[in-house]
C-alpha cells in the first residue's frame, strides 16, 4: 500500500496511565470527478466528457439500485448496499414504515483491493 499514515495517540479510560498509539491513513488530496475522467480520457480512447457522462447515469443507477433494496457490487472495489434505522418495538405489528428511515450506505471492500 502506498498510502500514507501518522501516528494518534488512543484514547485509554480515564483511570489508565497506558499510553497507546494507532495509524491513521492520511489524506493526500482529493480527487474530483474531473480528474479521474482526465487521467481514463489519457489512458483510452473515451473523451473526458464520454466518462463524466457515463459516470453521472452511472450514479444516477446506482441510486435507483439501492432505492429499489439491491446491493451492488463493483468488481475490485467492494460491495454497497443501504442502512435503514428504526425506533426499538415490542412487536413488528407497532413498527410504521414512516417510522424506517436510511441512514447511510454500507461499504465492505474487496479483500483484495487495494494489492499492488
């Protein structure tokens, strides 16, 4: 991996005298939608802005897939699929749907992918 890190000390409770540290990856930069279609316009035949639109309906998909409550999975790069939250219940009959609502995305990366 190729990716930066540093060092942060852990928080440890209170009553501990341990001091404790873990890596962090840091962020170099960002890297915006601009940039990844330059860097595949360099290295194909596409046109920069061929992949920007392919991206956009591609997220335009992506969405509409995990609406609908598929996962997706991107070869390489992981799968996604959406994180509904509720209120606790005593029985599923008290549960309302207005009462379910999204709270993010779930991402488990490929085990592999970021190998060199």
């Amino acid at each position: 991996m190729n990716a930066l890190y540093d060092f942060f000390l852990t928080p440890q409770p209170k009553d501990s005298n341990k001091t404790r540290y873990h890596a962090r990856l840091v962020v170099r930069d960002t890297i915006t939608l601009e940039d990844i279609a330059e860097t595949i316009e360099s290295r194909s035949s596409l046109r920069q802005s061929d992949v920007i639109g392919s991206f956009i309906e591609f997220a335009n998909v992506f969405k509409q897939e995990l609406s609908n409550g598929n996962s997706i999975h991107i070869p390489g790069i992981g799968s996604f699929r959406i994180k509904a939250e509720s209120p606790e219940v005593r029985s599923p009959k008290e549960i309302r749907a207005e009462n379910i609502h999204c709270s993010g995305i779930v991402f488990t990366p490929e085990k592999i992918c970021f190998a060199n």
